[in-house]
C-alpha cells in the first residue's frame, strides 16, 4: 500500500471518527456540571475511613483491585524490558568512558540529588494525606539517583545501583502488596479490605487504616521499577554495543 | 464553550492518530501513540470536572467546606498515566531492538512481513 | 476571578506560548533552551495558581516541578551535546529573565504568606527553580564539553 | 465555563499536541512532548487534579524524554557505526 | 467460596513476584516446575470455583458491598462464561508452561525465572479479565495482558520478523485500549457509574440510544474487536502469532483472541442491551456483517499461506468471524454454541501450534515448501496435526463441531453455509500442509511470487536443534485434541456450558444442546470438503494457486504499522455506520 492510499484511508476514517465524537460531545453533560454520583460516594467513602486525600482513598482503598492491576502493568513492563533489552549473543559490553561535566553542573548535581530524594520520600508518605502518593513520589526518587549520571558519569551511578537488588525490591514490593490484600481474605473479610488497622486521626500520617502501607507499597515498586526500567536502556546506549560484523 | 474540553479531547486523539499513520519514524510514532494517551486523560479529568469546586484532598481545607471535583475520575486518570507511561517504554524497547536487526526505523522500509 | 488567577493565566498563557512557539521553530539549541523556559514559565505560574485557588497543597506540584525540569533540561544538554557544541546557543536573556520572573513571584507570595513551614517550602522552591534554571542554562550553552562514551 | 485560565490551559495543550505530532523528527518531538507534559500538568491543576498533575510531572519531565532520547541515541550510535564500517 | 475469587488474580501474581525475587538463585529446572504448580494450582482454584458457580456469585473487593444498590467498590462476577474463560486461559497457560517445560534456549543471564514470571502474569491478565464486572477494570486487565503479550511476542529478540511483529502489535492494540478508555469515559459522563450492570441500567434511565451511546458503544468495541481481530481490524494477529515463541502462540490463539469476543458479548450483554443501549438489529448488523468479512478474508488468506504459523493464525482470524457471526445473532443457542465452539477451538489450535513447534526444532523451518516431505518419520506429530485438522474442519465428534452446529442451526440459511466453507477452507490449507510436510505428496509447489512471507530462515526455539522430541512437547498437542474430543463426547458437558451460558446471558432460558442430524452432516460435508481441497491441492498445485485477484486482499497486508492504523480508524467508521441506522431511527 502506498502512501497516498493510507492518508487517503486517515482522511476516511478520521472525518467517520471526528463526525461520531464531535455528536458524542454534544451530547455529553455541559462541561463543570454538579452531577458526580459515583464521585460524592467517594469523597463520603473515603472521610468515613479517615482518609484526607480522597484520590489514594479511592487508589489504595476503594478501586485498589484496579491499582494492583496497574502495579502488575508496570512490574510486567519492566520483566519485559529486562527480557526485551537482555545483551544478546553478538553483543558485548564496552566500558563507558568517563565524562567530562562542568563543576556548576556538577555541584548542582551533587546538593540536589539528596533534596530531590528527600522529596521523593515526603511525596509518598504524604500520599493519604495532600497531593501526591507512592506512583509520583517513586518516580521523584529513582530519577533523583539518576542526577549521578548528569553530574558525573555512568560509572559512578552503577556504583550506587545495583540493579539486581533493585529487581528484588521491585518483586518484594509488589509481592508486599499482594500480601497485604491477601491478609484481607485470611482475616475473613475480602480480597484488600481494609479493615485490619484503625482507622487512625483525620490528616496524620498513619491515618486510613491500610492505605499508608499499600501506598509505600507502591512507592518502593515504582521507585525501583522506574530505576531498572532506565538501567536497560541506559545499558543499551551507553555500554552494550555489536560485535562488529564482516 | 461547554463541550470545548472534549472537542479538544477529541482534537488530540485524531491528531495522535494522523501522526501514528503518517510517521516515518518509529520513535516518532511511539510519541505520537503518547499523544493519543494525552487524550484520554483529558478527556477523564473533564468530565469529572465541576464548577467552582477545588481538588477533593482535605488535607488543607475543612472537609465539606467547598465543593470537590469527582475524585474517581482522577484516580483513573492516574492510573492511565502509569500505563500510559509503562506501554511507551515497552514499545521503545522494541524499536530499539528493531533498529538493531533490521538497521532502520522506518516503518516504510520495514518489509518482511507481509502477504 | 482575583487578580492571582488574572496573575497564573497571564504568566501561563503569554510564557507557555512563548514557549511552545520557541521550542517548535529555528534550530536545535533554541528550542532546548525554550524547553528549559518551559519549567521556568510554568513553575511560578502553579505557585500563582496554588495561591489563586488558597490550597497550600497545590505547592508540591511547584516543588516537584522545580527540582524535575531542570534535570529533565540537563537530560537534553547531556545527552544532545554533540549537537550542541557545534552552535552553543544564547540563552542569558531568557534564562535571567525566567529568573527573575520566579524570584519576584516566590517573593511576592513569601509576602502573603504568614511565616512559618510554608514559607520554607516556598523559598526551597524558589531556590531550586532559579538555581536549577540558571545551571541547566549554563549546561546548555557549553557547560557539558567532552562527553563521549558516558 | 466561567474560567479562563482552563480555556487558555487547554487551547495550550491542543496546541502543543497537534505540534508534538508534526514534528518529525524524534528529538525535536521529544523537547515537544517534554512541553506537552509541562502543558498537561497546568491543565491538571486548573481542572483541580493536582494528583492527576504531579504523576504527569513526575512521568512527563524527565523520564519520558530521557527513555526516548537513549533510544534515539541507541539508534543513531547503530547508524554512525555502520557508517563507518563501509 | 466468592471471596476466593480475587484469588485467580492474585494466586498467580504472587507466584510472578516470588520467581523474579528469588529469580537470580534459581535454577532453570526450579523456575519452571515453581511457573507449573502455581498455574496448576490457580487452574484448580478456577475449576472449583466453577463448579460452584451456580448460582452466579459476585464478590466486591475490598469488602465495599453496595449500599442502596450502590457501591464505591468493583465487582467481580463469578457465572459460568466468565469462569469458564479464566479455565480455559488457566488450563492452556499449564499446557503452554508443559510444552515450553526446559524448552527455550538459555533465558536472560540471571534471570531463570521471567519467562515463566511472564507467562504466569499473562494467565492472572486473562483470568482478571474474564472475571471482572467493572468496566474500568476490564480495561486495567486488558492492558495487562497486552502488555504482557507485546513482551511475549518480541521474547526471541534476535530474531527480525518477532521484533517487528510485536511492536506492530503493541502499537494496534494500545491504540485499540485507548479508545476503549474514551469510550468508557463517555459512558462515566452519562450514567456517573463503571459497574457494568449500573451502567446499563444508568442508559435504560436516560431513554433511547443517542449520538453519545453510539460513539461509546463504537469505541469500546473498537478496542475488543482490535484484541478479536475482526477485519478490519485483524492485520496484528498474522505479524505477531507468525512471530511469536510457539507457547505463546497457543495462547494468544487459542484463548486472548477469543477473550475479546468474550468481551464484546459480556459488554454488550451487560451495558448495551436494554432500552436505552444499541437496538438488537444494529448489534446483529455490526456483528453479522464484521464477522461474515472476518471470515472471508480470514479464510482465503489463510489458504494461500505457506508460513505454517501464519497460516494458523489466518484460521484463527477466520474463526473468530464464525464466533462474531455467533455471538452477533444474538440467540441463547448461538452462545451456546459459540462457548462449546471456542473451547473445541482452543485446544485444537493450540495442538496444531504445539505441532508446529516440534517441525520448527527438528527442521529449523515453518515453511510448507522447504519442509516438503521432511517430516515423513515424525509419525507421531503427523497423526496430531492431521486430527488437528480435521477437528478445525468440525469433524463429529469434536467438541468444536458440537458447537458449529449448534451455532449453524441458530443463525441458519447463507450464514450457515459461511460457517461450514470457511471452516472448511481453514482445515482443507492445515490439511494440504500435512499432506505435504508429513506424507510429501504432489509435486514441490510453486513460489507465488515476492508478496508473501516464507517460513525459512527461523531459528529454532530450542538449545541447539533438536536430536528428539522431548516428551512433554508430543504430550501437550495429544492431551489438548483428546481434551477437545472429550468435551464433545462426554455426555452432559454441552448441556452443562449451555446452562452456565443462559443463566449468565439471557436469564435461565436454556436450550437443549446435543448432536442433531443436520448437524452431524453439516460437520461431515465441511470434514469432506476440507479433505478434497486439500487433495485439489496437492495433485493439481496450479489449479488452485493464488488467483489475480487474491492479490490486492494479500498486498492490504502489507506489515506496515501506519496502515493498520489507518485501518483502525476506518474500522471505527465503519463500526458506526453500521450501527447508526437505529440510532437515526430512535
């Protein structure tokens, strides 16, 4: 098929799709309308169990099935990528050279990499309470690590991180998760029920019963899956080369 | 004025589609695929949008206080962007591996499987 | 409409657009510095916005924000810097300018502020945003020289 | 539609996808969506999802453009090889 | 019991977690026979929960039953079909962990357990799918098992055609998953509800179907039918099983595709039905319509392939025109007849890949016209794969020819003629492949010409070419066609899947299913028909060699990612085209 032909097919199907979305949206209720059922049992749902952020109430409490799906997404995308990007037969591995960084650059490197972890760290475990949870505060963490490689080179960054540990910490966290919903099921309630914990003061940190925990739950997994996830590719472009091929 | 937000939803996704089907690239295509994501979750945080109404977290304000705006939507939406971010990583890895063996990204010069 | 939400939806619209215009148009070394504005421009426009809508919470997004983009800049210096060696590009104006814009931005909103953690938290932001800006501009304009294999 | 600055938020954000997918080549589409992400997390806060804005952040600013560029790098560090090869 | 539904989830995710934990200190033989209990032990958990499964059970996770009829929680819906495909992907999961037992070469450095890992997240995927009454969450599940499946597919990434063929994939069905999520979205902004049954009921308040239930309904059947493969949106399905490790291959043939009929018919069923969803002569248009191309194209291309797993997965494509076919006449004895038809199919299917297998280790090949008599001492395989054949062709008594023809007689005339041809034609190409490969019969074919993909040049998937057949691989084919023969002969087995599928689907209405007269002959006509194609075939090669105008059909096919894009979205216009009449007329 060529060209022409397949922008001709877009043009067809792009106006039958853009015709039935724009009569869609028409139809849909007026944009900032009052009417949010499923949402306002949320938000009476999540203050009953003590939860502030009514979002992590409704990720880690009441829809958490959808979460350990989620979980299980991103575990399975970075099996995938350690799979995908293995070092194959042809290939092998060239020491990177060292890199040459301004001292500015790498003096801000340097102060930020703890400040941007500290930050990580304060977004998940202020998941339950104001903005922010274990999905964005592990993927503040594991790109402060890489903040090494910007400042100084790849050889220091592979200094502090050993990526088999962090696919066991991935594993273990996700494994963590499963367990706590299975805990549910052995306490006779449900799969994920959160009923096992008091539910705690309104707006502490150990507040929503096991809605902290599923949360740092998911900060650890994050935080190394995004650290593996990265490691491939960092290891494909920087060091893993061809064997040359006559 | 009060359907803007899902005409713009609906921009984004034809247009992440017209760059998916018109890309000689594949990283390229793999952004334009992320393009297409952006929509979704425009498309989710509107429709749980209300008038007048502040983010449902009550950490710095007195439940019941003001209005919310639905918080499951927003949960979706999170959810979304995980997935969203996870396929696109999946999917570089490929092409990565595609350029390896087949020495392009072109997907026009791509052309053992066919027929 | 107060006037901080007039404040965030100017800074937001006018910069942003700037911005995106920047960052689509001329050659390699502008649009990566109109990348590094993007962070600059949007970051005291969610400090504006956070004051506008009086969550305090909404802070975290600046703070993230402020300690992200810069890395996500240094990411296209390091990583682009072949290309970018060849036509350093010159980015004082702008940077300085974003500079600038932030600092009068978390100063204004230090004002209101009544003293106490949330006073920290801004001036942190405030600290890495124009800091982070400044060396990622740096790094942009010749800071990174020699990066070969790493 | 009382707000403006939700208007002006997205106006940006189909502005900035429709530029994301015309630009063709894959680093300058990378600086784009690195744009877009920034642009994406102000719409986020202003429909008042700053959850929703802080995971767009987060993925937006420096982990997606850093995965695209070592791809493209991977890519283009094949190309220069075979270059010289021949 | 219900509570232990979450468990089909979360058994073999917990099994995932532990392998890749414990991963680096195992050995190979440990990480495969740890993948084969958990799946074992998740499939029982599966069959026992069956067989309690009447009356249907739905459990809330989390504990969040409803209050006043609403909840904030999900649900999971424990009937007959939903467990019935979480068996079925539970069952072919341990026969692919079997036949892949110590079977693919050497595993990532360290990392002994990620292909079973994979292989056990792919199984809790389909499972929470299957199960799942949250519209939402079917998505999560859909992802996942998609995501897994990209990965699946690439798995030999030294090879070129399995890298291309999965990022073609990842890219069609992301797409496919996102509209799906636009879809669900319009349906969130209507009824305020993602609980399947609350959203249906949330239309029926609204009134008539509108523009809104429409562009919602196309989305969300978009994304199902990209995973189903219905034309147009079918081109992935060839790229990838061509492609992809032969494990995998069974299970993305023999149970994920069918999983999105699955889903179209549980969506529609649950959300789409009543009053206010698509009135039922738009549905059957859609799917009568989609379902006859689907086989169509399904069967002729499937005809003129000589890359044996392509020519698998083209008869798979044919197949599932028959399921939309099924499903789309919207009577109880059809569905029926399709759940009998899909569980005959997948073992069968997933034999005929498993036989494949074995040639591509002995021979380093798929190609019919490489391997041409090669094979003639793999008396053992050859057996299989003819049966397997014949099974495909609906031969009494197979479990699948059960369900043809109880399929056939419920959607009758022109539509059950479709049924028995492109069956026919799927069998009759399986057939002459045997013919050739196992007996080499006829004459050497001839090239048909650059436009097609030739089998050869595949490496083998095993350490080093095979000097024999390893047990567990001629096992696995014998133990899924006689589990195939099984489930037609057994008496009661029919009327039992009949019952789990009335009660869940059209509310208790149960039809008699057992062998008919019409039936038996309709299966035998397709079983002769097949056998004398292949016969044509084999002693007159030019007779029937790819005609003029099979060639454009074969040229749509043309492996490039943009064009399957495009064909997407015409496939959503076309979706809707075919439904918007009564739409108009309400």
């Amino acid at each position: 098929m060529n060209r022409r032909f397949r922008l001709w097919l877009v043009a067809v199907g792009s106006a039958g799709l853009a015709a039935l979305l724009v009569a869609a949206c028409l139809e849909l209720p007026d944009f900032g309308g009052a009417w949010h059922p499923y949402g306002d049992r949320a938000v009476r749902a999540s203050l009953d169990r003590h939860t502030a952020n009514t979002v992590a109430s409704v990720n880690f409490d009441q829809r958490a099935f959808d979460t350990l799906g989620e979980m299980t997404i991103l575990f399975a995308a970075v099996l995938g990528c350690v799979v995908l990007l293995r070092q194959t037969r042809d290939e092998h591995r060239a020491r990177p050279e060292p890199a040459d960084v301004e001292p500015p650059v790498r003096r801000y490197a340097l102060i930020v990499l703890p400040v941007a972890l500290l930050t990580g760290l304060y977004v998940i475990a202020h998941g339950q309470l104001s903005p922010g949870g274990g999905f964005q505060g592990g993927v503040v963490a594991a790109t402060a690590l890489h903040l090494l490689y910007l400042g100084a080179d790849y050889r220091a960054l592979e200094r502090i991180r050993p990526v088999g540990l962090y696919e066991v910490g991935d594993a273990a966290a996700a494994c963590a998760y499963l367990v706590l919903g299975l805990a549910g099921v052995l306490a006779g309630t449900a799969f994920l029920a959160n009923t096992l914990l008091p539910y705690g003061t309104f707006n502490t940190l150990s507040s929503g019963g096991t809605v902290p925990l599923l949360n740092a739950a998911i900060g650890m997994e994050v935080a190394c899956a995004v650290v593996v996830l990265l490691a491939r590719f960092l290891d494909q472009a920087v060091e893993i080369e061809e064997e040359s091929r006559a | 004025m009060s359907v803007l937000p899902y005409l713009v939803a609906a921009w984004v996704f034809l247009a992440g589609c017209y760059g998916l089907a018109a890309s000689r690239n594949l990283i390229h295509a793999v952004g334009c695929l992320s393009v297409c994501q952006a929509a979704t979750y425009v498309l989710l945080l509107a429709v749980g949008y209300r008038d007048d109404a502040t983010a449902p977290v009550y950490s710095d304000i007195e439940p019941g206080s003001r209005p919310v705006v639905d918080p499951v939507v927003q949960a979706l939406a999170l959810t979304d962007v995980v997935v969203g971010a996870t396929v696109t990583a999946l999917l570089l890895a490929l092409v990565v591996q595609i350029s390896k063996r087949h020495g392009t990204v072109d997907p026009d010069e791509l052309s053992e499987l066919r027929g | 409409m107060n006037g901080w939400l007039l404040a965030a939806a100017v800074t937001l619209g006018g910069g942003l657009t700037a911005t995106l215009w920047g960052v689509t148009t001329g050659p390699l070394g502008r649009r990566v510095v109109a990348q590094n504005l993007a962070t600059a421009v949007a970051c005291p426009g969610l400090l504006l916005l956070s004051q506008a809508y009086e969550r305090p919470a909404y802070v975290d997004l600046a703070l993230v924000l402020a300690v992200l983009g810069p890395v996500g800049t240094l990411v296209f210096a390091r990583l682009l810097s072949d290309e970018l060696t060849g036509h350093p590009p010159r980015a004082w104006w702008p940077t300085w300018t974003a500079a600038a814009l932030g600092t009068a931005v978390v100063l204004a909103l230090c004002a209101v502020t009544a003293p106490g953690r949330a006073t920290v938290k801004l001036l942190v932001t405030g600290a890495l945003l124009v800091g982070g800006n400044v060396v990622a501009g740096r790094a942009l304009t010749g800071g990174i020289r020699g990066v070969r294999g790493g | 539609m009382a707000d403006p600055v939700v208007v002006v938020a997205l106006l940006l954000v189909a502005g900035s996808a429709t530029l994301a997918v015309a630009v063709r080549d894959p680093v300058r589409q990378a600086l784009v969506l690195s744009v877009l992400g920034v642009v994406l997390a102000v719409l986020f806060t202003v429909l008042q999802a700053p959850d929703v804005g802080l995971s767009q952040l987060a993925v937006g600013s420096a982990v997606t453009p850093l995965l695209l560029l070592l791809t493209v790098r991977k890519v283009r560090r094949r190309g220069q090889r075979k270059g010289r090869e021949r | 019991m219900h509570h232990l539904l979450p468990l089909l989830v979360a058994v073999p995710l917990l099994g995932a977690g532990l392998l890749v934990a414990v991963g680096r200190a195992l050995p190979r033989v440990a990480a495969d026979t740890v993948g084969c209990a958990v799946s074992a032990g998740t499939a029982a958990l599966v069959i026992v929960l069956l067989l309690n499964s009447s009356p249907p059970r739905t459990e809330w996770v989390g504990g969040w039953t409803p209050v006043d009829g609403r909840s904030v929680g999900i649900v999971l819906v424990g009937d007959g079909p939903g467990l019935g495909m979480a068996a079925l992907a539970s069952l072919l999961t341990l026969a692919a962990l079997t036949y892949s037992w110590r079977y693919f070469e050497e595993p990532p450095r360290r990392h002994a357990g990620s292909y079973p890992a994979l292989m056990l997240v792919f199984q809790a995927g389909m499972c929470g799918f299957a199960i799942t009454g949250d519209l939402f969450n079917a998505f999560v599940f859909f992802e996942l098992m998609s995501v897994v499946a990209y990965a699946l597919t690439g798995y030999r990434v030294e090879e070129a055609k399995a890298v291309q063929g999965a990022l073609t994939f990842g890219v069609v069905n992301s797409l496919g998953a996102y509209a799906m999520l636009m879809g669900i979205a319009l349906l969130y902004a209507r009824t305020g509800e993602l609980t399947m049954s609350l959203i249906g009921r949330g239309l029926d308040a609204h009134g008539g179907p509108d523009a809104l239930v429409l562009a919602s309904f196309v989305l969300v059947l978009t994304g199902l039918l990209v995973k189903a493969a219905a034309v147009p949106f079918h081109f992935w399905l060839p790229d990838a099983h061509a492609v992809a490790p032969t494990p995998v291959c069974m299970l993305l043939s023999g149970v994920m595709v069918e999983l999105g009929v699955y889903g179209a018919w549980r969506v529609y069923g649950t959300v789409f039905s009543g009053p206010g969803g698509v009135p039922a002569a738009d549905l059957e248009r859609m799917l009568v319509v989609l379902g006859a191309l689907t086989a169509a194209v399904g069967a002729v291309m499937c005809w003129y392939q000589r890359h044996i797993k392509r020519l698998l997965a083209y008869s798979t494509v044919a197949h599932i025109g028959l399921f939309l076919i099924g499903i789309g006449v919207l009577t109880p004895q059809a569905d029926d007849g399709i759940a009998l038809y899909i569980l005959g199919h997948a073992g069968v299917k997933a034999a005929l890949f498993a036989c494949t297998g074995i040639l591509l280790d002995r021979y380093g090949s798929v190609d019919e016209h490489v391997l041409h008599g090669r094979a003639r001492r793999q008396r053992a395989v050859a057996v299989m794969f003819v049966v397997g054949g014949l099974g495909l062709a609906g031969l009494p008594p197979f479990a699948g020819a059960l369900g043809k023809s109880v399929a056939e007689e419920a959607a009758g005339g022109p539509l059950a003629v479709l049924y028995v041809i492109a069956s026919a034609m799927t069998a009759g190409a399986v057939l002459r492949v045997a013919a050739r490969v196992f007996l080499g019969l006829g004459p050497p074919p001839p090239d048909a010409g650059e436009y097609e993909t030739t089998g050869s040049g595949e490496e083998p998937e095993t350490r080093g070419r095979l000097g024999f057949v390893p047990d567990t691989m001629t096992a696995v084919p014998a133990l899924l066609l006689a589990g195939a023969l099984a489930a037609g002969v057994a008496p009661g087995f029919g009327e039992t899947v009949a019952r789990a599928v009335n009660e869940a689907g059209s509310g208790g209405a149960v039809v008699p299913v057992h062998w008919t007269p019409y039936g038996i002959l309709l299966g035998l006509v397709s079983t002769a028909v097949a056998v004398g194609l292949a016969a044509l075939a084999v002693t007159r090669p030019r007779l029937l060699a790819a005609p003029d105008w099979a060639l454009p059909l074969r040229r749509l096919q043309s492996g490039h990612v943009g064009d399957y894009v495009a064909w997407l979205l015409v496939g959503a216009t076309l979706l809707g085209a075919l439904a918007l009449p009564g739409v108009l007329g309400t």
